[in-house]
C-alpha cells in the first residue's frame, strides 16, 4: 500500500517505495514487497538513505560489498570544470 506515503501527490512507484524503506516498520516493508525489488531500488538510490538506513538496509538485504563498491562508484564525484567570472 503506497497511497500512505503519497502525501505530496506524488505516484512514482520507486520513490513511494523509497520513503517506505526510509519510514515504515522494516518488518512491514519486507513483507509486503520482495527481497530483490527491494535491493534494486536500494542500490540504484543509495545516496538518498542515512548512513545508519544504509548499513541496516545492507544487512537486510543481503547485499555483498562487490555489490555496494559498484553502487558506489556510479554515484563517484566527479571534478567539475572551473567557470571563470566575465572580467569586469
């Protein structure tokens, strides 16, 4: 049931699912949708869960650090090309 976490109107089914790992019972979550759905969404929006969602959600989800080092690699900074002001 992802109406509960629409409260902006939003219909994105991922990113229901992502305010659903951040604020419903784990428990609930687990159950209601499946272990490899839930891994994907985690892993492809790593960077928007705390570092403590993160650990937990690694535990839960069974996800191997292979996994996580090439999750973390996609979301690597990369150097931004320097503006030079107009001169005055």
């Amino acid at each position: 049931m992802l109406n509960n976490f629409s409260w902006d109107k939003e219909k994105s089914k991922v990113e229901l699912l992502i305010r659903k790992m951040k604020f419903q019972d784990p428990r609930k979550t687990v159950a209601e949708h499946s272990k490899d759905e839930l891994k994907e969404v985690f892993l492809k929006n790593y960077f928007r869960f705390s570092e403590k969602e993160k650990s937990f959600w690694k535990v839960i989800l069974d996800i191997s650090e292979e996994e996580l080092a090439k999750c973390k690699s996609n979301f690597e900074e990369k150097e931004l090309p320097k503006i030079h002001p107009y001169p005055l």
